[in-house]
C-alpha cells in the first residue's frame, strides 16, 4: 500500500462505507481496507446451512436503515437495495395463540390494543408525526445543540423513565405492556434500566414512520450498494487485509477505524496517550447473542395467524417474563426462557430459499462472553409458540459468541452493539467530548457503533466521523 490516499478506512461495515463515501463525495481519495474476504461486516448474507438458502450473518431487519438521513441522501436503489415491507412489521404471540402487532398505521396499532388505544397514541403519534426531525437529532452525539429543541424536548421527557416503569404507568393490559417492552429490549439493558424506553420509543415510532424492513435478497445488497456507490465515486475496496499495526496502514491524511474501541487499542497500541487508552479499556461490553440460522422444509406453524403475517417476531410472553429475563442476562446468568428475536424474511422474499422452502433467523440475548449452546432454550421458545416448529427443520447453523468473533472481529464476546448502551455510554461514547470520534492521534478517527449514536445499520457513526475529519483535516465544513 504505497500509494497516497487523502484517507484510508479500516473495515467495511456500514459505517465504514459511509465514511469512505462522506470523503469522496467532496472528490477525496478513499481507500477501504477490510480483512474478510467479503465486505459488510454486520450486513453480509451467506448459504450457512443448505445450497439455495440465504442467511443474513448478523443484522436481518432494518428500521434504521430505512429511517437513516444518511441513507436517505444516496442513490442506493440504483445499485440494487430495494425494501420489502412485511405486511405486519412486529408480532409479539402470546400463550392464548393471540399476538400484539406493531403496524405500520399507528391508529391501527392502536385500535389493536383496545383499552390501550389512548395512551399508545399519546406516546407514538408524536414521535411519528417528528420522525424525520427525531431521527436527525438522535442518531448523532448526544452533546449536540440541537436543531429540533422542541421536538426533542418532547421525546426525552419520558425516555429515561424506565420501561418496566413507563409500561406499568402508560398501558393497562398485558399485550400493550409486552409489545413495547420486547421493543425495547433491543437495548440488551434490563428493563428496569432508565433510557431503556428510549430504545422502545425509537424503535417503536421508526416502525409506523418507515416500517421494519427486508432488503431484498438479503442484508449483503445494502453493503454492496454502498460499496458499488462509492467505486462510482473513485474509491478503492481491498479486501483479504488484516490491519495489525499503524505502521501498516498507505499514507494518508486522515485514518477512520470501523473497529471497536477494544480492536483500535490493539491496533494503535502504545500509540496512544495512557489516559486515552486506559478509558477506551474501560469501556462496558454489552451482552452477547447466540445465533440459530434454519433452513425449514415449510413456513413456521405459528399458532397466531397475525405472527404468519410478520416479518419479525419477539418470544418472551409477558413484560415481566421479558424482564426477568435480561435481568438474568445482566447478572450473568442465562434465564430458562430468554428473550427470542426472529426474523422470518423468505415469507416475503422469494430469493431466500428453495421454492416452498424458508429460512429462519433467530437468536437469543445470553452474557457477555457466554459459550454455553442455547439451542434448545431458544428452539423451546419457538415451539411454545408455534407447536410442530421442530418437525420443519431441515439444517441448522449454530453461531455462539465465539464464532460470531471468528467471523468479525468486533463482535468480541458476542457483542453486536459495540458496546453497552446504558445511559453514560451513550453520552461518553467512547469518550466524553463533542466530537467522540476524534482520537489524540491526528488524523486518526473512530467511525463504528462505539462511537454514537451507536448499534445499528444506519451508517450516522460513519458519517459524522467523516464530517469530523473534513473539518479538522481537510478545513471543509
């Protein structure tokens, strides 16, 4: 790598790519090093179980892709991403066989929820009704001044009010108060956690303003239509390129890293100011996940015809099954009923699988770290609720927290969030400082989902670091 470029990114994530393509939008050279031999990081698919049959690796449901301003602002269905809505983007199937069903009409959703219909309302319309100004304002650092004051101030009145709490308060019955909480427990924080309902309100509103959407033929089409943009643009992609050292690394300007904090202080190592590197150290883990890709010989036989309709489904039963559980999880302790999260994509995406074939994408929080196999506990989830599901498997693919490591570095211990999202590390992610993407190494930034707003396909981690560095590095505003 002798050349000289004006940056180089580390890694091909999401984030990655929109980094690489923040720069070259302004005509910089960019070179993306990725040390697979495929790119995407997070968004890639692969036949993991039978030929004809498409897994999505890690991420398979996309709301805040969807709802990214980033995204929004690239061409990127000229280059293949095309989203599939599920008739019904969320079930939550209960143990009678009836379901709570997020919608993509919130008066619908309401409706769905009878005596609930009031207050499900007052806390989502707003919020869906200031999507497109929400969206801008959260998925950036939270030391921001912001652009929207009114409207924030109204979404961050009750998202630090825990969701055990703010469910109890705001909905009477059990359907409601399980819907938002399986929502947001895509915090892997315990649901009496405060900020935890943030996760709940994001989640919960992105689904009724842009649904929760499949790309067709699999996550892979959102990293290679970033990355077939960016080519267009006059990057450069290496793949196969194992970053170890700076010392590795072509001439260039500015240098952004698409790895977690734990990943960059192995990379940059001595490098780096001690205070610097020892506070990156300290910086939490969230939990891990075990991960099941099946290929099925037939549809899943749910006992709720709402969840035969859903593109995503949450198995936890009730808000206090659902809590007792990533109570377990934050206590290191796997619960005998975890918190399932399944995606059931080749319902409405024929390229998935074989004809009258499916796939299924599930997988279960466990702690950091965990190794233990939670197969059965996560198989027992999905035949509580859809009785004969066993009967239709074909092939399974197991990844614990160890394999997801082997398969992408960031992942250390299972972790897909780069890092706990609890209250201080949304604030101090990874540091505190207005721009936390800024390293003291000049020139040299952090652009994952450890620097904000976080987990997630967005690429808003990327692109603020991008803006970071043109500002600081190239004098562009």
């Amino acid at each position: 790598m002798s050349n000289k470029y004006d940056a180089v990114v580390v890694g091909s994530g999401p984030n990655g790519l929109a980094a690489a393509i923040t720069l070259a939008r302004v005509r910089y050279s960019v070179l993306v090093l990725e040390a697979n031999s495929t790119i995407g990081g997070g968004a890639r698919s692969a036949e993991l179980t039978l030929p004809g049959f498409v897994h999505d690796v890690c991420s398979a449901i996309h709301p805040l892709a969807a709802g990214s301003p980033f995204f929004k602002s690239l061409p990127l269905e000229r280059f293949g991403l095309h989203w599939i809505q599920p008739e019904i983007p969320l079930a939550h199937p209960f143990d009678d066989g009836t379901a709570a069903c997020l919608y993509r009409d919130v008066d619908f959703t309401a409706d769905s929820l009878g005596q609930d219909k009031r207050n499900y309302c007052k806390l989502m319309k707003p919020l869906v009704r200031d999507w497109e100004k929400l969206s801008a304002e959260f998925l950036q650092p939270m030391l921001h001044l912001p652009r929207h004051p009114i409207a924030l101030a109204k979404f961050g009145m009750r998202v630090l009010c825990p969701t055990t709490l703010l469910a109890n308060l705001f909905f009477k019955s059990n359907p409601a108060r399980a819907l938002f909480a399986g929502v947001a427990a895509h915090s892997f924080l315990p649901l009496e956690s405060p900020l935890s309902s943030a996760f709940g309100f994001v989640l919960g509103s992105a689904g009724h303003a842009v649904g929760w959407p499949i790309p067709s033929r699999g996550s892979q089409t959102i990293s290679n239509a970033l990355a077939a943009y960016l080519q267009e643009l006059g990057g450069e992609i290496e793949t196969n390129c194992k970053i170890d050292n700076l010392e590795q690394l072509a001439e260039a300007r500015a240098v952004l890293f698409d790895t977690s904090v734990w990943n960059f202080v192995q990379i940059a190592g001595k490098q780096l100011p001690d205070p610097y590197r020892r506070r990156l150290q300290k910086f939490r883990h969230a939990p891990g996940i075990f991960k099941i890709d099946y290929a099925l010989s037939a549809a899943i036989p749910w006992r709720s015809d709402k969840c035969r309709r859903a593109g995503t489904i949450h198995l936890g039963g009730t808000l206090e099954e659902i809590a007792a559980a990533e109570r377990d999880i934050a206590h290191g302790k796997l619960p005998e009923r975890p918190f399932v999260l399944v995606a059931q994509q080749s319902l409405f995406d024929q390229t998935r699988g074989p004809h009258g074939q499916h796939t299924l994408w599930a997988y279960a929080h466990v702690p950091f770290d965990c190794n233990v196999d939670v197969s059965e506990k996560i198989e027992a989830q999905i035949e509580r609720f859809a009785p004969g599901f066993r009967d239709c498997i074909l092939v399974r693919h197991k990844t614990g927290t160890t394999e997801l490591e082997k398969s992408n570095p960031n992942l250390a211990g299972g972790d897909i969030s780069g890092g706990a999202a609890n209250l201080w590390q949304l604030i101090a992610r990874p540091v505190f400082s207005q721009t936390p993407y800024r390293t003291p190494l000049r020139g040299v930034y952090l652009c994952s989902s450890s620097t904000p707003p976080g987990g997630g396909v967005h690429g808003m981690c990327g692109y603020h670091a991008a803006r970071a560095a043109l500002r600081d590095i190239f004098a562009k505003r």
